[in-house]
C-alpha cells in the first residue's frame, strides 16, 4: 500500500492528477517496450512528453494536425519568397554624365619673343597713397563660367587638348567674396565702377587674400605701355608697399617655413605689352624690391599697338607648371591694366579661333581668373575723344582733343546712330556702364572682374569738358550702378550669340537696324532761307530737298527692318534688349517723321509764300509739337511718342531712358516762321587810303609775346 503524503502547496486535485500520470507512464514503461523505442525515435512525441512533465497539463500543443499543416505554411512561404526574388528587380539609379566641349587649343605656340629684363634690385620704402573711393558695381552676378559656392562640391569635365588630358581640380577656385552682400563686387562682375586704378586695387587686395586663404598664390601684373596710362602706372608703383604689406607676404617671407623658393605664399610676375611683349621678371619673385623695379623699368610704347591677348595666351602658357604640378600648385590671377579695347582680340589663330577665345580657354583650362583695370566704354560708340594736354611747358598748355577707340560694350552694334534733328545738338557721349566687350568677356568668362576706371566718375551731375582729366575720354553722364546693374551685356561667344538672334525675330532686327547705320544724316540741316530774290529762294529750296530725298529710303528701309521684328517684341525678356528695341523704333519712326515732314515744308515754300510783315526777307524753319504734314505722319509720330515713351518709364536711369527723353523733348512737326534779316543792305562808301600805308603797331602789338608751338597729341 502506498503513502500518500500530503503536499502542502498544492489541492487534491493537482496531487491526484500527478499521481495518476506517474502510474500511467510506469505501466507503459513496463508493457510497451517496443512503443518506447518507436516513440523515442518521434521527435514530436518526445517534445509532447516534455511538455506535459514540464507543464502537468495532459494535451499537449502539436497534436493531431497541427505538426502537418505547419509544414505546410514554413514550406509554401519559402516558396512564395523564392519566386519573388526571381522576379523582383531593384531599383537602378541611372547616373547621367554631362560632357562639355570646349574649343581645342589648336596651333598655339609657346612663347618665343618674352624679353627678360637685367633690372638692379634696390630697396624701395614705404610710398603709399590713400585709395580713391569705389563706386558699386554695374555687373550682375551672372557669368558664363558657373560660381561655385563654399563648400560644393562639382564634379569637373575633362578637357582635352594638345597639351594634354588634364582634369582641373576647381578649375574656378570659390572665394568668400562671392558669398557678400549684392552691392559688393563679385566674380564675374562686368562693370566694377571706380575712380582711380587705386580703389580697384584695393579691392583685388581682398580677392588675394581670399586666393592665400585657399592655397598658395601666383599674380602676374600686366602694364599696357600706352602713354595714356602712365598715370595709372605711377599710382600703382606707390600703391605696391601697402599692397604687400596688407597680404602679410612681406614678414611671412622671413619665416624659416618658408625658407624653400616654391613655399612661399606669394608670387608675383610682371608682363608689359605694346607693339612688345616682354616678361620683366625671369622667374616669379616674392621681394617687392623686384617687383617695384619691374615695374618702374616699363617704358612708353607710342606705336599705338597694343597685343593684350596674345600677352594673356603668352603668359599662361608660361606659368601653366603653376596649375598643374602638384608640388608647385598655385592658384593663379592675371590682373590687367589697359585703356583701350586690345587690338588683337579678334585676330584668328589656328583653324579659325580667335585669339579671345584662345584667351579664354586657356585660362579656364589652367583656372586662372582674369582682372581687368581697364575704361569705361561710351555707349553705342566705338571711339571716344580723349583730353591731352603737353606735359612740355615749353609748348602750348591748351586742352587738345584725339580719338581713341574705347568701345564698344557689345560683340555686335545693338542701337542704331541716327543724326538728323529738328536742331536738337549732336548727343553727348554716355557711360555704357561697361567696358570694351573683348576685354570685359575675359574677365567674365574667368571669373574675374572688369573695374571701369574714371576720374570723373559722378553719375549725379554732367561732367564738363573743362573738368575732364588729362588723358581721360569726354564722358558727360554717367549712371548709377543699381540702375544699371541688370542691363549688362551678353558675354558669350560669336556662335552662341548669333544662335540667341536666330530665336527671336526682335532681336535680330535691332542688330540688323544697327548693322545699316550709321545712316548718313543732314549734315547741319538748312533751317534758314533767305530771300534774295525768288530765283535764290527756289535754288536754296531745291537744294534742301535734294538732301531730304536720298535720305528718305534709308529711313524706310530702317523702318522696315525693325517692324519684321514687331511680333517678338514681347517675347524678350531682358531688359538690355527691351530698350534697345524700343528705342531704335522710337527713333528710326522720329526720324521717318521729321525727314518727310522737313521734304513737305520745303516743297510748300516752293508753291510760294508770302511775308505777312513786307519788311521781313527771311524764312527760318523751326520745331512744331503740331505735325502738319499728313495724318499717315501724325499716326508715325504718336507711335514714335508710345515707344519712346515706353523706354523713358520702363528704363530709367539709364541711357536708353536719357536718348529716349530728349528725343521726346525735340517736336517732331514743323511750320515757317518769317524774320528780317537784311539780306540786301545798302551799300557803304569805303574810305580813300591814297598812301597805302600800313598802320603804324600798337604799343600791345610791339610788345606781344609770340604763342608757344603747338605740338599734336601723340598716339595715345
């Protein structure tokens, strides 16, 4: 008999149930040997078994068919995965590779002509002159080469040329400037205006400083030999020690770190161009006793020849070792000074390319950035009158007047040159806001900046004849820089221009307008008849007329031109080429109005007139709001008022607005108004000198000085 002893944590009922499943499993473990061994081999069953001892439960999970129909499950998802994997591809992100051409640098050869000058290094002191203020800049930031922004990072086209296949580590280092505030000059501004060549000095300072803040740094100065910027060199010269001395360069050089040629942080190269092109340092130099004498060895080059952008291929090719050794690696600023437009510019090299663009892609292939000091272009011109006075005291001081070629801002004429007025004086040269286009491009295309030098710089007030500098061109107005910051011209090549002209008809228009001008005007028009006899009347009516007619059909012929443009008017977008549409239509309708209606009055005098004041022998004829001449000519002539009128508050403060005002202001109609004159006075007796003796000289005549030669200005 077995005891049964109690079990203080469980009830009676657990304890029996216990006791029964311990008697169950003995019996089977006495009679079902052979059940034994099979269950053992049942790895379900023993996982049961364990389940129950663990638990004391007596069903068990996994029984009946619950073990099958989760076989099935593991056994169809495994094949549901299998058969998506087969089929699913992921997503492929399609990488897109942009390639852009750039022009071969076809047919160029090194340099054979550089001139090394033995110059005597001396030491110079201290000679700095206060920096002229700045105006802000014309340019917008816009540039045909992309600015990188601190931090980017862009991935940079191989380019391939004859020197080489050479992938340019930023080619257009980012500099902190580009970062300022927008009435601060940037990179790739197309009109920096200052007063003098020092203020734009001063703020290349800053784009050094920003250049040493990145990696080492090579300038090269170039100096035009022109007389006409002898100034600008002297002021430079003394400018060169506050320079250095603000770039820390001068006390760095002493540093035991930089003990080595190639560590130092800055080096400078000197290049003069003329007729010549000359290299006045044999290798890049740190001392500023070098540099100052390189420069003060530069001498006037009075051939009027000028080989700007050779002297830029030249020397790229020349320091082109700076670019790409990695051990002398440098970032590398050409600076420019120059008062005329480069002769050389569009003079073909290789097959077809034009020694800008050779300009151009080689300093974009080496990342050099192009700083131009240069003058400020006249607007729609190409020439310019330019004061010379003789430095000779010897000889006559009086002001002269000569002819330079300072324009124009774009690569094609974009306004039309029209003379004839009803006596409205010959227009005033206009600041175009830019510089010469050649020129103003390198800067652009580079990054660099074009700084519009002028002494007389004030666009609040005309500026005088009287008042303009020696060796400065007559400019009478100039404009604000916020006015015409957005007006600037389209730097891009020949090819990409002509392709903007294909696709809009206003556009082409305007430069084929302009193309045909300079129309040939009437010369100082005859507004004054007088009246002899009829016969002299009728012959001086007739001759008037005669002028008027050949005028007419190229008018017409203008007129017509722009109105195939109509239709694409207002599809443009920029505002540079909005005014110069309008203002050519204005003025070329203007013009179609007053030449017809001067032909009219003329032949209405030859019908005959009659003095209202018997007395008077004169018709002069004058400037009417009323145009009289026909209602065709009143219809041309509100429509010249509404695109004048369009340019004037659509534009303002600018040059377009200025052409566009005053030609408002010039009536377009005209009438007859009668004068006295005294055509036939009566005739005088002449006294009776017998002796014909020449009067005796007044004392002031004897004593006179005699005039001092005039000399005549030279090339300049």
């Amino acid at each position: 008999m077995t005891a049964v002893r109690e079990v203080p944590t469980a009830d009676g009922a657990t304890l029996l149930a216990i006791l029964t499943y311990r008697r169950d499993n003995r019996a089977r473990g006495q009679t079902g040997a052979t059940d034994r061994g099979s269950s053992d081999l049942n790895p379900i069953k023993r996982l049961q078994n364990w389940w129950q001892v663990q638990t004391g439960e007596e069903n068990a999970p996994l029984e009946g068919d619950a073990p099958a129909w989760l076989i099935s499950l593991v056994v169809h998802l495994s094949v549901l995965i299998l058969l998506a994997a087969t089929f699913f591809e992921l997503p492929q992100t399609e990488k897109v590779v942009e390639l852009t051409a750039v022009p071969l640098l076809e047919d160029f050869q090194p340099p054979t002509d550089f001139a090394y000058s033995d110059l005597e290094t001396k030491e110079i002191g201290a000679n700095s002159v206060n920096g002229l203020s700045m105006a802000e800049g014309l340019g917008q930031v816009e540039q045909e080469v992309p600015m990188l922004q601190s931090g980017s990072v862009v991935e940079t086209p191989q380019v391939l040329t004859e020197l080489g296949d050479i992938n340019i580590e930023k080619p257009l280092l980012p500099l902190e400037s580009a970062e300022l505030d927008t009435s601060v000059f940037r990179q790739g501004a197309a009109g920096t205006g200052v007063t003098g060549a020092a203020g734009a000095v001063d703020r290349i300072t800053r784009e050094i400083l920003d250049s040493l803040d990145q990696r080492k740094t090579l300038i090269v100065w170039f100096f035009d030999q022109s007389l006409s910027l002898s100034g600008q060199r002297e002021a430079i010269y003394k400018r060169l020690d506050r320079i250095y001395e603000e770039l820390g360069v001068v006390e760095a050089s002493q540093h035991p770190a930089f003990a080595k040629h190639d560590d130092k942080p800055l080096l400078t190269s000197v290049v003069a161009f003329g007729k010549d092109i000359r290299l006045l340092t044999s290798h890049p130099t740190d001392q500023l006793s070098e540099i100052k004498a390189a420069i003060n060895s530069i001498k006037n080059d009075d051939s009027g020849v000028e080989r700007t952008f050779e002297a830029v291929c030249r020397a790229a090719d020349e320091y082109k070792r700076y670019a790409n050794n990695e051990k002398t690696k440098r970032n590398i600023m050409f600076i420019i000074f120059t008062d005329e437009t480069g002769d050389d510019g569009n003079q073909t090299v290789g097959k077809g390319v034009e020694l800008l663009d050779q300009a151009v892609n080689l300093s974009r292939h080496y990342g050099i950035r192009n700083y131009v000091i240069g003058i400020p272009s006249p607007f729609g011109r190409k020439d310019v009158e330019v004061k010379w006075i003789d430095p000779d005291p010897r000889y006559n001081q009086d002001p002269q007047w000569t002819t330079v070629t300072q324009g124009p801002e774009t690569l094609l004429p974009e306004r039309v040159k029209i003379a004839f007025t009803g006596g409205r004086r010959q227009e005033e040269p206009l600041d175009s806001g830019f510089g010469p286009y050649n020129l103003t491009r390198l800067a652009v295309a580079t990054g660099g900046i074009y700084f519009t030098v002028h002494p007389n710089r004030n666009p609040d007030r005309p500026v005088s004849r009287a008042e303009t500098s020696h060796l400065s061109s007559y400019i009478k107005y100039f404009f604000d820089a916020n006015a015409m910051r957005k007006y600037r011209p389209d730097y891009v090549t020949a090819a990409e221009y002509k392709k903007r002209l294909q696709g809009n008809r206003a556009k082409r228009a305007l430069i084929d307008a302009s193309g045909k001008t300079w129309v040939s005007p009437i010369t100082n028009p005859q507004l004054r008849f007088r009246r002899r006899d009829e016969a002299d009347l009728a012959r001086q009516l007739s001759d008037a007329q005669q002028q008027a007619a050949k005028l007419e059909p190229k008018v017409r012929d203008l007129q017509s031109t722009l109105m195939q443009g109509k239709s694409d008017r207002e599809r443009i977008n920029e505002p540079r080429w909005q005014a110069g549409y309008d203002l050519a239509m204005g003025q070329v309708m203007a013009l179609k109005v007053r030449t017809e209606g001067y032909n009219s009055m003329l032949a209405k005098a030859k019908r005959g007139m009659k003095f209202q004041n018997s007395k008077n022998d004169t018709w002069d004829l004058v400037s009417s709001k009323e145009v009289s001449s026909g209602s065709a000519l009143e219809k041309e002539a509100k429509l010249a008022e509404f695109y004048l009128s369009r340019v004037v508050e659509q534009h303002p403060g600018t040059p377009w607005a200025m052409v566009a005002a005053e030609e408002l202001a010039d009536p377009m109609g005209w009438q007859w108004r009668e004068t006295f004159t005294n055509v036939n006075p009566p005739r005088v007796a002449q006294p009776n000198n017998n002796n014909n003796n020449p009067p005796r000289p007044r004392d002031d005549q004897r004593n006179m000085i005699p005039p001092k030669q005039t000399r005549q200005p030279p090339k300049l």
